[in-house]
C-alpha cells in the first residue's frame, strides 16, 4: 500500500531522477498542483490567471482577460506577480513587434533525448521501472462462427515471469525534447498530424510500456528504515556499510527472501565509496561489531573472501516491529507495563510470580498492569493443565506476546488513527472555510499590491482587513493542521514497519 509518508519518502530518494520527466509533458495533474501552489501563495485571482495560461499557452493581455472573465486591471497584476518570480515571460506576438504583447508561463528547458535515456536507463536498472507483462491474444478472429461463445480474456502475466521485464530496447532518437504548445497555429498542426500519419519511422520501442514497480519502491523504503535504525544503533559508518551491502543485493535479492544473498568482505571493501575513507581493518571491526550486536542485523555465513556475510532482513524487520510495539505499550500505560511487556517478548512464557520477580514491581502492582495488558489484547494468557480435569489448583497459567498478532492488532488500530486524522483535519478546514477563503483574498490583493509598487500605507491597511481575533485563529487553526499532518506521517510510517514485518513473516513460514 502506497501511503502519503511513502509519496513524501520519495521526494528525499536522490535515485529516482524525478527532475528528467518535469518539463517533456505538463500533464493535467502538474496543472492541478501549477494551480493549488500558486492558491495556496498568491490567491485565487493569480491562480486562475496562471492556470489559464498553463491550458492555453500563448495569450495576449485582452485574451487572457476575456477568457478569464477577469478585470484587465486584476489580470495585469496577476502577471506581474508571475512575472516577479520568474514563473512568466513576455514578448513580441505573431503579429510582429508592432502587435501586442504576448504572455505564456515558463515551462523550464528543453531537455537532451540522451539524457532522458541515461535517467530511464539507471530506474529500470535498478528495478524501480519495469516493463508491461504482455497480455495473451485470445485467438479470436471476425470469421468465426456466430454461435460460438466467446473465448475468455487471457489475463495478462506477473512482470518478474517476463524475461524481458528490464531489458531496455535500442532507441533510435536524436535532438532535444519540448512539449509542442497548444496555441500553435492551426496550419501547423495539421501539418504535424498529417506527417505523424504518413512518417513510417519507428524508434525501436513500438508496442513496448512501462510501469513503476511499487514493489520495489517498498523494498527501498524499507531498506532505508533498516539504514535508519543501524545509525540510531550503533553510529554513521555502521549505517553506510549497512547501506552498501543493501545497494550491492538490492537487484539480487528477492522480495520476500529472509535475508540477502552473501557478501565477502573483500567484495563489500571494493563497493565501499572511497568518500567513506574506510580501511580495510576498520571495516573488518565494524563488520564484527554489527555481527555481535543483538539486534542481529548482519549474519556471519563462512570464512571465505575475508568473512561472508548477509543482511538478516526478515530478524530486522521483527526487531524493527517489537520496537515500535514496545513504544506503542510504553507511551499509552507508562514504563512498568512496558517493561513487563518486554519481559514477556524475551522470556516468551511467564507466570504471574515470575513476572513479578523479574520486572522487580510489586505483587499488586504487576497484577493490575497485567490484566490491563491483557484486557487491551496486547498479552495473551496460555492455560497448560498438569492434568485433564483441567482442575485451577493443578494448572500453570503463562502470560505470553504473540509479536504477530499484536502486530496486527496494531496495524488495524493504525488504520483507524489515520482516518480519525483525516476526518479531523477535513472538518477543521471545513469549519474555518470562510475565514481561509478571505485570507487567501487578502493575500493575492497584497501580491498584487507589492508588485506594482504599492505604498506600505496601502499595504498596512489591506493587512488590517484581518482583525487581531481572526489572525490569532488562523495561526491556531495553521499549527493544529500542522500537528494533524505530523501526526498522520508518523502513523504512515508505522504502517508501512508494521507491514512489512507482517508481509515478511507471512512469506517466510
């Protein structure tokens, strides 16, 4: 599952070249974000006219005006506020330099094909793109016999079953790329049509489609959780070790294996940037050290090359869950309970004296924090009677954590905070609805204003449409939206461990 915390995770991955593909196409959801951006920093009026001009390319001032139904008053200072910041430009029109001026917003640069290509090449590489599984033909044909039923649609297969699901075909493709702009002339785009329709030219990729491999980018996320925690651990330089063995198996790996393939030492010494200024005895004692740390991220498999090793994903992402359960427990009954719960994770079965004894809380005490546990589903009780009577003088009565299921339970709980945030943070937009509209008015007037030069008289005196009680609200209401969206990301983020965790366990038994 693809949260807002996964979207977000995506903006801070340096791999995913994102920037090669911003300016080839402005599709019609850049132009919904063009627009909710320019809203949300210089008001209604400046959205409209921008977002009229992403549609319409080229416009002129008297067009712009009378397509937007705006003042041309209103309209001339939206563009200069987009002028400003660089986000338009203007110049001679068709007409010549006598002719008016003409406006159309800054799409960004053209862009080399080869560069396009290198940047494609490096996300199929590594997996992060992946071709189209082919669908079957079902074998049909117009000349079949009218009573026969239909053959069933062949459902197309998993992309990994392809053999070619990362082969890059040759590509025959030269120049720059640049999006053709809407306002061209109507002549000139018959002409293109008709030549698209006569140009028999083909690049090499016909009948070739491509599509993310979410699976991917979720063994990403988690292997930057697992680098995370190895620096909170231990220190950086365990972390970038931790991270070159991941990025050296991270094609090699499969999805759901248990841990990687092995790595010498040697191996992992050579893949080391020279930037980390790691020596080869250095590496060998930080190597020992992640081997020995009981949080067993790194196992030792052989002798051979140095030393070989593995990455122990599924043992990570275990540790990884009983963390956060163990977080979960502490924040929401104290440090006692959570310290009976952890008790109970490492001694697996307890019975209520020993629990006693180990925690090292009293009797009463450790008996209520018990049953709150238990009462929540967080402890489970295992009766194992010494005779079939099942008699409660003759029976033990363990207490126990099943990681797996209080993982679940967890999980769903997850699921339901993020919806009480989302409904919280909806209904607060919601109630506060006229009072945001008429700061985003006094916004884009005061952008207007500061464009064209506007006296600071002028402009105090538009600020003051705001009262002190309605400012101090929207100060409010912005710090609490701030705190419901922090909030939501943390659960995000325990949803995508929790998963995980499940998915590995799941997968591995």
């Amino acid at each position: 599952m693809i949260t807002r915390t996964h979207v977000r995770l995506q903006n801070s991955s340096k791999i995913f070249e994102k920037d090669c593909w911003i300016h080839l196409k402005m599709t019609a959801q850049e132009v919904c974000l063009c627009g909710l951006l320019l809203q949300e920093h210089f008001g209604e009026v400046v959205e409209k006219v921008g977002t009229h001009l992403l549609r319409s390319g080229v416009l002129t001032l008297r067009a712009l005006a009378h397509e937007t139904r705006l003042s041309p008053d209103l309209v001339k200072k939206s563009l200069c506020v987009l002028v400003q910041h660089g986000m338009c430009t203007f110049g001679a029109g068709r007409r010549g330099p006598g002719g008016p001026v003409e406006y159309r917003i800054s799409e960004g640069q053209s862009m080399d094909y080869s560069e396009v290509v290198t940047a494609f090449s490096r996300l199929v590489e590594t997996h992060f793109l992946q071709r189209c599984p082919p669908v079957a033909s079902s074998g049909s044909s117009t000349s079949a016999v009218a009573d026969c039923p239909p053959p069933a649609v062949a459902q197309p297969s998993e992309p990994e079953s392809n053999p070619d699901c990362y082969k890059i075909p040759y590509i025959s493709l030269t120049g720059k790329g640049k999006r053709r702009r809407s306002s061209d002339d109507g002549e000139a785009d018959q002409s293109v049509a008709k030549k698209a329709k006569t140009d028999n030219t083909e690049c090499g990729d016909e009948g070739i489609y491509w599509q993310v491999n979410f699976d991917r980018f979720h063994l990403h996320f988690r292997d930057q959780a697992i680098i995370s925690a190895v620096s909170s651990k231990l220190d950086q330089t365990s972390s970038e070790i931790v991270r070159t063995m991941l990025r050296m198996s991270e094609v090699t790996t499969p999805a759901n294996a248990a841990c990687t393939q092995a790595l010498s030492a040697n191996e992992i010494f050579r893949a080391l940037p020279s930037t980390y200024n790691i020596g080869r005895p250095i590496l060998d004692q930080y190597l020992t050290l992640l081997v020995d740390d009981p949080m067993e991220f790194v196992g030792k498999t052989g002798d051979s090359g140095g030393g070989m090793f593995v990455l122990n994903l599924h043992r990570a992402l275990a540790n990884l869950a009983r963390a956060t359960l163990e977080s979960v427990v502490q924040e929401r009954f104290g440090s006692r309970s959570a310290r009976i719960f952890r008790l109970l994770l490492r001694k697996r079965h307890l019975e209520q004296k020993q629990v006693e004894d180990f925690a090292m809380i009293p009797a009463k005490e450790a008996k209520d924090m018990l049953y709150t546990l238990l009462s929540e589903n967080l402890v489970q009780l295992q009766e194992i009677p010494k005779t079939p009577d099942h008699a409660p003088s003759r029976t033990f009565y363990l207490y126990t954590v099943n990681q797996l299921s209080t993982a679940r339970l967890l999980l769903q709980h997850c699921y339901k905070t993020v919806g009480n945030l989302i409904e919280r943070r909806l209904y607060e937009t919601k109630e506060n609805k006229r009072l945001l509209e008429k700061s985003q008015r006094i916004e884009a007037i005061l952008a207007s204003l500061q464009a064209t030069g506007a006296e600071a008289a002028q402009l105090t005196e538009v600020e003051e449409m705001i009262t002190v009680p309605e400012r101090q609200q929207l100060e409010s209401l912005r710090n609490h939206i701030n705190k419901l969206d922090s909030s939501e990301n943390q659960v995000d983020e325990t949803i995508f461990l929790l998963e995980s965790y499940i998915n590995s366990t799941t997968s591995s038994h």
